[in-house]
C-alpha cells in the first residue's frame, strides 16, 4: 500500500479539487443523492414559480445543503465501513450503517418543516413564475440550480476514481 503523506491536500485549491472529487463520485454511485437532486429540482422550480422571499430562500437552500452533506458523510460512512471489514459481514458494521442512515432520515425529516415555513413564507400563494419580485432570490435559486446540475453530471472518468460500487450505477434514478 502506498504512503498516505502523497495524497496530503498543499493548497485551497487542492483540498477543493478533492471535496469535488467526492461530490462527483457519491452522485454516480449513490441513488439516495441522485433522489435529493431530484428532490432539489423539485424545490427550486416549486420556489422558482412561488417566489417565496430571499429569507426563505436561503434558509431552503441551507437546509438542502445540509441533506447532500448528510448523505456524504453517510457515503463516506459506509465505504470506511466496508473497508475496514474488507467487504464481509460483521454485526457493528451493520449497526454503524444503520446509524448513519438513521442521521440522514433525522434530517430528512427536519427538512419537511422548513419546507413547510418556506410555504408560509410565499403566502398568499400565487403563480409568480413570469413576475419581477424577489428578483435577487431568483438568480440565488437559478445560480444554486446550475451549480447541481454541474456536480450532478460531471463525467467521472475525468477523476481517478478506481472502483465504482456495481449496486449503484449511472443507470437508475
Ligand atoms: N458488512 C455488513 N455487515 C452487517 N450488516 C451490513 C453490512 N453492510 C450492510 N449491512 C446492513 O445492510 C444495510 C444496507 O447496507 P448497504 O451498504 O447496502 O447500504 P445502502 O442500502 O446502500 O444504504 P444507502 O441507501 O444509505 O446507500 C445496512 O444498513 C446494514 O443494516
């Protein structure tokens, strides 16, 4: 095995290259991130047509970023799991896994309040899709939409990553 020490983050812009490594790769081998893209989608066109105030917005997106957060730290979770039990049964792993999927879920479920705020916040509901207000919080929606989108469909093969898990492929949700 090969000594750690080369794989050490020099610069900024190093470190990000790598967390953008990992973004790209948990979007290719997970279908739990690629199902809160979509869920993501479905968050910004709803915004998109309500115009909910730049507040709610940012909160939204917030807590968004927290759930693809959450479900790296769970990605990232499982694959030490599995390497350090080599791929084989053990009744912690499992447990570990358990728990981490269960913080995921906690957040999930903590995320449907925010998003039930978000529809207080852009009451009196009305289609705004075509409208000028809260023009600021639109390009915010638009601009986080696009970066998503990047991320989502980046091509892997770019990245030295060696092994992608054959459960999950591009294929799928
Ligand atoms: N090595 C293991 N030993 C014992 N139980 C395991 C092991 N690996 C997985 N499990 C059990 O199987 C469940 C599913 O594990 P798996 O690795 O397939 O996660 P997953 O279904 O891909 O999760 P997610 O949908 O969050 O990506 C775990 O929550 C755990 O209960």
């Amino acid at each position: 095995m090969r000594d750690t020490s080369e794989y050490k983050a020099s610069s900024f812009r190093k470190s990000l290259t790598f967390a953008f490594h990992g973004i790209v790769y948990a979007f290719h081998s997970e279908k739990n991130m690629r199902r809160h893209f979509w869920l993501f989608n479905a968050l910004a066109a709803v915004e998109l047509v309500l115009r909910p105030p730049l507040t709610a917005v940012v909160v939204s997106l917030f807590v968004a970023a927290c759930m693809f957060s959450a479900e790296l730290f769970n990605t990232a979770i499982e694959l030490a799991v599995d390497v350090s039990v080599e791929w084989k049964h053990h009744p912690i792993a499992g447990v570990a896994k358990d728990v981490a999927a269960g913080a995921t879920s906690m957040l999930a479920f903590g995320s449907l309040f925010v998003a039930i705020w978000v529809m207080a916040m852009a009451a009196p509901l009305r289609f705004r899709l075509f409208s000028t207000v809260h023009l600021g919080a639109t390009w915010l929606l638009i601009a986080a939409a696009v970066a998503m989108w990047i991320l989502r469909y980046w091509p892997i093969h770019r990245f030295p990553v060696d092994h992608v898990p054959e459960k999950e492929t591009q294929d799928g949700v």
